[in-house]
DNA sequence: GAAAAATGAGTCATCCCTGACCCAAAAAAG
DNA sequence: CTTTTTTGGGTCAGGGATGACTCATTTTTC
C-alpha cells in the first residue's frame, strides 16, 4: 500500500512530471532526455518511474488535468455571478499556465480524454458555469456552450503562451483574457 | 530559368505542399511516408522535390503563408470600415482551414517566421487594419494591438480545427468567431 | 511514334530515440 | 555507523524514419 508518495519517491516523480508538462508544453517532439534534464534528473530515473514514453504521457495527462481540476476548484466557480466566476476561473487557469500549455498545445491530448474521469471533475464544472450563466443572460445564449468553451480555453492558452514566453506578466494577460470574453475587441464606446 | 512551375512539376510540387499543410496540420509528428501517401505520390517523389524534410517544412511554411496571405488580398482588408473589413478576413481565413492549422498548429512554425518576407504581405495588413480599428474606436484600444491579433488567429484556429473535424459547417464557424470577436461571449442583453 | 522527363517501388546505410540492462556512488533510513 | 533505497552514468540491441541511390514503367513533350 505504499506504493504512492513515499516522500522522496513523491517529489521525484512530482519534478519528473511538472518538468514533463512544461518541457512537452513548449515542444511536443521533446526527448526523454530533454524532459529528464529539465527535471533535473538522469535518463534512468525517469524510465525508472515510467516504464514506456506513453506511461509518461499518460501521466503528465492525468497530473495536468489534477492540477487545473485543483485550480478550478479553488475558483469556486459554482459560487457567485456567472460573470465574477469565470473571472477567477480565469485567473486560476493562467496560474497554472504550463499545464494549461501541455494540455491545449496538442489536439492529440485533448482529443484523447474524451471520456476520461478525471475530465469530469473540473469540466463538467466549467460546463455548468457556462449553461448557467448562459440562462441568466451574462452568457452569450446563441452559441453553443461548447463554443464558449472552446473560445475560453483558447484564450487562456494564447494568455498562458505569452506569459511562457515573457511577452507579459501574468496579471496582464489574465486581464486581457477576461476583458476579451466579456466584450471581444470591439471598442468601449458603447 | 525553368525552375519555377513547368506544368507537371509545379501541380506535383503544390499537391505535395497542400498534403503536407493538411497531414502535419492534423498531426505534426506525421511522416513522409504519411505526407506522400496523403498527397497521392511516391516517398521517392516527395524526396526528389524536397532533399531534407526541413527543406519540406520550410516550403509548407512559406506557401501556406502565401496561401493566406493571397486569402488576405483577396478580403481586400484596407477598404471600407474595420468592422466590415474584419468580418472578410476572418470568411477568407477560415476559408483556407487546413494552412491555419498548420501554421498556428505548431508554436514552432509560429515561431519560426518572425522576420520572413513572406509574413509581412499579410501580417502587415492585418496590422494595419487593427490599429486602423482601433484609431476610429471600432476595435479596442485599450489592449495591445498584438493581443487583438493573437485573438483573431485563436479564434479562427479553432473554428478551423472545429470545421477540419466535422463539427460545424464552415460558414457556421465563421459566423461564431465573428460574433466572438465583436461582443466575447456576453449575453445579447445590453 | 520516338525522345525526354517524371514517377514509384524497392534497397541499403545511417542516425536518433527508446527500452532494458548493470553497477558504483550518493542519499535516506534504521 | 550500517543497511537499504535511490540515483545517474554507461552500454547495448531494436525499431523507425530519413536520405541516397537504382531501375523499370509511365507520362509528357516534340
């Protein structure tokens, strides 16, 4: 039963897989051995813990999706106006921006949970706030809720990319984000 | 001077370049096995016309920039109000998907081209028509003029990966990111 | 129809990544 | 301090893709 954090065993495999995102975020075609010296560790250590490169993916995968689930729920998005909401979704997801990078950089990845459980737990929220604030009217009530969804992590992504890249601090790209989705770039003279 | 489209050569050159825009725009890892077989041609063929793959990446990367970039003249971007201008340009971008995908597929294609020749014909008018927006308050002001083009090209990325995929008819698509880009995704109510 | 060009299948060497080892050194646990 | 665990470099075989090449066949061109 103990063959889960047993402490250092734990933080390696956590440095293997936080390197693995961010390493496989920023290029997809990355090397085992790319991923391993950015997590600062041998060869052998990584495929001591991950038998094969797809084991690897596979639980980069599931960490990624644990750790933005974690972010969505400190967001607290059932809580409050549907428009306040998905401001601090938002800010929770850009605060996870590698994961967020390694998640929505390949359509591989994201096709391939399609089904998974641990999509459910923060998607099916963010779900929920969509149709919910599309019943109140915040949200855009035309479009499918899936579009919403795909426009909000788009966005998030092309904010946590610049933030990757150092083209801006993070508060301003979760400002651009959100100012985006509540009035797109059309001018504020309205 | 015969280099350039002999008639045979050049339909077998631009067939082999559109198979690979499309093929490595739906997966980037695909092979040129994948690629030759996508364009209808020989393995042999596509090394006779491209020595390296390099030589191949580079090509698709420059014609689908030519591609859009004709895309681009065609929505004739400098004329009449940015509203109206910015509509054509995204009908014309989303009408040529699969270059988009390919190009905003990869970060590193992206990347790649930021002092090409090639990218000036179009990225310096959709530039210019950005800050021509924003200078008579149709579009934005108060964000960078380079985010409100990362959020064109997002948003027609994604339609264009949804239209690739089946999920929406491309005028549909079109009309989405439209709506998008001129009021985010609020409720109709104001 | 004959000459020239282009094609496609096939072969072969090479490179790079992966996966499976092994073992000495370092770190943690007792 | 001793034992146990973990680590990291190193080696080696296997697999897959690439690049270079040949040659018979098909297609264009004249």
């Amino acid at each position: 039963m103990e063959e889960l954090e047993t402490g250092v065993r734990g933080r390696t495999k956590q440095a293997i897989l936080a390197a693995a995102a961010a390493t496989l975020g920023k290029d997809r075609a990355a090397t085992l051995a790319d991923i391993a010296a950015a997590a600062e560790v041998g060869r052998s250590t990584v495929q001591r813990y991950f038998a094969e490169r797809e084991d690897l993916i596979n639980a980069v995968t599931l960490d990624s999706l644990r750790v933005l689930g974690l972010a969505t729920e400190e967001a607290d998005i059932g809580r409050g106006a549907p428009g306040e909401a998905m401001r601090r979704l938002v800010t929770a997801a850009v605060g996870v921006a590698e994961r967020v990078l390694y998640l929505y950089g390949d359509p591989e990845v994201v096709a391939s949970f399609g089904g998974t459980d641990a999509e459910d737990e923060g998607s099916i929220a963010v779900r929920g706030l969509i149709t919910r604030g599309q019943a109140d009217g915040t949200f855009d009530a035309e479009v499918d809720a899936s579009w919403i969804e795909t426009v909000l992590w788009s966005l998030v992504y092309s904010a946590s990319d610049s933030v990757s890249r150092g083209h801006m601090p993070r508060h301003t790209a979760t400002a651009m984000v959100i100012r985006t989705l509540e009035q797109g770039i059309s001018g504020g003279s309205r």
